[in-house]
C-alpha cells in the first residue's frame, strides 16, 4: 500500500481489508478499558474520536476518564501508521460495549440495533483490529511544524494524543438476524461510501463493513514540553503513555 495516500484512504484501506484474514487473537472489553496484548485503552468517547486526534485529558473524581476531544492531527500520521492483525472479544458483556450511553458503533446506517451488535461482538461474529502511530519522534515533528496545532496544544498541561485505536472491522450478520430486520437495512457502507441496496442483495452479502470510525477504545500520550511554562515553549520533544486512569 503506498503511504502517499491520504491518511483518511490509509485508514479506510486498512479496515476494509479485514475479511480475507485470519483472527490474530482474543481481547479484553470491560467498562472502563479494553485490554490488548497486556496494553490498557481507555473507553471514554470512544465513539467520538479516531487515531491522530487530541484533546484534553478528563480526570473526574466521579466517572470515566479519557479524552476531551478538541481536534484531528490525521495529516501529521501520512506515512506513519501500522495495523495489527484481527482479533475477537472475549468475555463481552452488554454493560461493557456501552459506551457513554449509547454503543461506540455507528449502526444507524443499517437499522442495526445495539443488542444485535451485542450478539455480534460475544458469537465473535465481529472483527476489530488496532491501529498506532509508528515513530512518535516523526508525529511530534509534524505537529511542531504546523503553528496551528502546535500553538493550540502548548495551552494545554492535559493535552493528550490519541496514537492508538482499536477498530471494528466488520460484523458478519446470521441469517436469523437478517430475517428479523427485514426492511429495515438502508444500505453498506463500502469503505466511506454508503451504497444503498435491496434487503434480497444484503441476504446474499451479510458482511457489513463498519465505517472507519467505529474506534471501541483508544491510548493516549501526553507530549512533553521544551520548556515547563506555557508561554515559552516552541515544540513537543518526546512523549509520555498515558496509563492513569483505568478502575
């Protein structure tokens, strides 16, 4: 794939990919994270944000933590992202995919409700796969390259950067289902094109591809200043995980 493309392309490819691969492995959904690979997300928003976002750290006494989203980095990742394998969840409960109040995947489009996403997720009929930033040494000099960014963030001591995100993929529906939602499904989502078809045409395809939106659960890193007061610093030199947070 070449990582000339724009990262909105990148992304989109990547998740589209997912239905000819074999599943990499198992996770972890609870209420307040997902756990991959022993690495800890958080699940604030999730629904909200994607990879090359930032926004502000949310640190309540009482409630989730994780991130205020602010805006999207997405063209400092151009040539700076890697995917895993797919996975499956394991030990998926209702209460854990609810994500401040409603389910972090967009199923509008189809009529698909979140109990059926449920079903999906826990008869492992639905894939994710995580996707980082690969140098953050590359990703802070992009962002230290655009004032915009740069000037916005340097106001922030909770500024924080989504540089990992776990996707769904696509979501395998059963015949059962397809039957109980008949006339209801307006359409599949083809990367970040909605074509609308017939519910005879989704019987015989029922892969649905989930828009590249559709984040679970993300990782956070805090930048680290040049200089400790706001009004002197110029640039981000390195970055620190954030890991605070998860109950």
């Amino acid at each position: 794939m070449s990582m000339t493309r724009p990262i909105s392309m990148i992304i989109s490819a990547i998740l589209i990919s997912a239905s000819s691969l074999a599943s990499a492995g198992e996770f972890e959904i609870n209420k307040n994270a997902v756990t991959l690979g022993g690495k800890k997300f958080f699940r604030y928003s999730a629904q909200e944000v994607s990879l090359g976002d930032w926004g502000r750290k949310r640190n309540p006494v009482v409630g989730k933590r994780g991130l205020d989203r602010v805006d999207s980095l997405r063209p400092a990742l151009k040539g700076n992202v890697k995917k895993s394998g797919l996975y499956t969840a394991k030990n998926v409960t209702k209460s854990a995919l609810n994500v401040k109040g409603s389910f972090s995947v967009p199923t509008d489009a189809w009529g698909l409700e979140g109990d059926d996403f449920f079903e999906l997720v826990k008869e492992k009929r639905c894939k994710f796969r995580e996707v980082h930033v690969e140098n953050l040494s590359k990703l802070a000099k992009e962002i230290n390259e655009k004032k915009r960014w740069i000037n916005a963030m340097k106001e922030h001591n909770d500024a924080r950067v989504v540089t990992s995100a776990i996707y769904v993929t696509e979501c395998r529906l059963t015949q059962e289902m397809i039957a109980r939602h008949q006339g209801k499904f307006n359409g599949l989502l083809k990367g970040q094109k909605l074509e609308i078809v017939s519910d005879a045409a989704l019987e015989k395809s029922d892969v649905i591809e989930i828009p590249s939106r559709a984040v679970i659960a993300y990782a956070l890193h805090a930048p680290k200043w040049d200089k400790k007061q706001k009004k002197n610093r110029t640039k981000i030199v390195s970055w620190t995980p954030d890991k605070k947070g998860f109950k």
